[in-house]
C-alpha cells in the first residue's frame, strides 16, 4: 500500500503546476468615472475582460487605474493613447477634429437621431465596413475597442430661456465642434467640457451650455444653470476606448480575444444605458434641485422654435463635407453612409443633411 500511496504521489509530482500570468496595464481617462461612458470603463469593459480571463486561468490583469485625469487632460486624449502615455484611455474625438475628421460627421449633423444605441449600432457597422473611417483610428497607433456616444442634447441656463429669439446675444459653453450646434442663432459659442462648464458658468465667462443630462448630472452643472430648455438636438458620436497599439502588439491571443469581446459588451451597454437613464436624468436633477434657488426647471422648446433652429442654421454639413473634400478625404460619402444608417434603423432626421450635399 506505502508503494501505491508513494507512486501515486510521485505521479502527482510529475503533473505540471499552471502559473496564471499577471500582465499590468494602465489605464486611463480625462473625465472622472462619475461620468457614465467612463465608469462603464471600469464597470463593463475591464469587469468582462477579467471575467472572460478568469474563465480560462491563464491571465490575469493588473490594472492601473489613473482616471479623472491624473495622467492628461481632455485635449490629450488621443496622444496619451498614441504615444503610449497610457496602455488604454478613453479618446475624446470631439477635440481631435484635425485628427479624427470623419469622427466628426454626426456633429455636424445635428436634429438627425436621439437614440444613442441606434447611433452606435450605425458607427460601429461604419468602422467595419468604412475603411477611411477606421483608418483615421488606426493610422495613430491604437485599436479601437469600443465607441462611446451621448445622450441628448439640451440647454441649460443661468435664466430662463424665452423662445429660440433668445439666444441672440448669449455666450453658451459647448465641446468643441459641437458649437457649430449654435450656429445661426444669434449666441456665442464658448469652447469647453464637462470638466470646465460649470466654473464658466459660475464666473460669467458663458451664460449657459449646451450639454447632455447624463454628463450635467454629475458635474453638477444645474447648479448654477438651473434652467433646463428641453430641445431634443440629437446624439453624437463622441470618441473610442482604445489601447495602444505597441501595447496590444505585446498581448496573448486570448486576452485580445477576451478584450474585444468586452469592447463589444462595452458598446451595447453604455449606448442601452444611454437611452434608459437619459429621461431619469433629468427628473432627477429636478428633484435634487428642487431646494436650491432658483429650483432646477425643465421647459420644452416649442415644436416651432426647434424648427426656427434647425431652419436658420447653415448647411454645416456641407461646409463640413466640402472642407475635407478638398483635402482628399471622402466625406461625402461618409456623411451619405451615416445618415442612411441611421435612417435604415428607422429614425427621421429632421433635416436632411445629406439632399443638399
């Protein structure tokens, strides 16, 4: 019997013992993870890669997390993840318009989808079948792993809005090339983000902003622009989780293939939860604000205002398209690609950008 119970234990000597590898990767953001599409980060991506890693127990990640920008700021975004500043990092395509061209296209067309998930649907089948498009992304050393949008697009102001006549005159924050939203109606656009509206506010460098209830929420900004004029401007395409591509070179397989399965559960959540919680937002802030003075108030922007808006804008969707043209990039044909994208999941734009192309 010591002879079997001896062998035995040789035997199980002889079994090879698997080490789990640890790789340690740092990832990044300029906004805190209080703003929902960063969170998700946290919460979606990096949650199902390690339960998708953990599955198998051959790898395990490390990560190092430096959100709320503790690494760079919001007009970093893109070279942080480029040049290797972090491993991964959420890229702001809104600021990066020279960069990032084509990325631009749903912010110069605005009043076309208010369904983010729609919208993420239409940009997630464009990056795999537009090669200009998802050469744009991968020409500055990074992978795309998922797309990030918004919600809604209101105003929110220090006073009361009085009809579409009133924003003649006013100074209203807006992130970058969505000032181009304001155009044709009279108010200033200031550039800004999340992370600067509510100190423009506070000190009078813009009398409001242009934002979305999901991102006015945390930040706070109801504070001190407490009236809310709901006008259903649409969603956008606002950027990428992505990683960098030396890094992504240096993975295993089966932590890439863990990973852009997560960059998908990514997208579908953060564009569900855009269209869920977008209403409840801004109750919310309602609710929260209803003690302070001025209370927080919601006011629709009439069916006939909002088409005043839309009317008296250029076509900058034109100028847009026209301005890349000359520099040989295919905008037309983007800008066409988007919206009967967007048309084909059943939304109506308001304008159609594309006729008068």
């Amino acid at each position: 019997m010591k002879y079997l119970v001896g062998a035995l234990f040789a035997g199980a000597l002889a079994i090879p013992v698997h080490a789990q590898e640890t790789i340690n990767l740092t990832v990044a953001s300029s906004h805190p993870t209080v703003i929902p599409w960063v969170g998700f980060i946290k919460s979606h991506f990096m949650a199902k890669t390690d339960e998708l890693l953990a599955a198998k127990g051959n790898y395990k990640i490390e990560w190092n997390e430096a959100f709320g920008g503790t690494l760079y700021k919001a007009n970093a975004t893109l070279s942080s993840v480029e040049e290797g500043v972090t491993d991964i990092g959420w890229v702001f395509s809104f600021l990066e318009a020279a960069k990032l061209p084509l990325s631009q296209a749903s912010s110069y067309a605005p009043f076309s989808t208010n369904n983010p998930a729609v919208q993420l649907e239409v940009m997630s089948e464009l990056f795999e079948t537009n090669e200009a498009f998802r050469n744009e992304w991968e020409s500055h050393n990074l992978k795309v792993l998922g797309f990030t949008g918004t919600d809604g697009y209101d105003l929110y102001t220090k006073a009361p809005l009085n009809g579409f006549a009133a924003l003649n005159g006013m100074k209203l924050s807006a992130p970058g090339v969505l000032g181009n939203w304001l155009r044709g109606t009279g108010a200033n656009a200031v550039d800004g983000a999340l992370t600067t509206f509510y100190t423009d506010i506070q000190t009078g460098v813009s009398d409001g902003v242009l934002s979305l209830a999901l991102g006015v929420l945390p930040a706070k900004i109801y504070e001190v622009a407490p009236y809310i004029t709901r006008v259903d401007m649409g969603v956008a395409y606002s950027g990428a989780v992505a990683i960098n591509r030396d890094t992504w070179d240096s993975l295993p397989e089966e932590v890439q293939v863990a990973m852009i399965e997560a960059g998908k559960y990514y997208t579908k959540s953060h564009g569900e939860d855009l269209v869920t919680r977008h209403e409840a937002v801004l109750n919310k802030m309602v609710e929260i604000g209803a003690g302070q003075n001025p209370a927080v108030t919601i006011t629709p922007m009439s069916e006939e205002d909002r088409q005043a808006w839309v009317n008296a804008m250029p076509n900058i969707a034109k100028e847009w398209a026209d301005g890349l043209e000359a520099k040989g990039v295919p905008a037309r044909e983007f800008m066409k690609a988007y919206l009967d994208g967007v048309r084909a999941k059943g939304e109506k734009p308001v304008r159609n950008w594309d006729d008068e192309l």
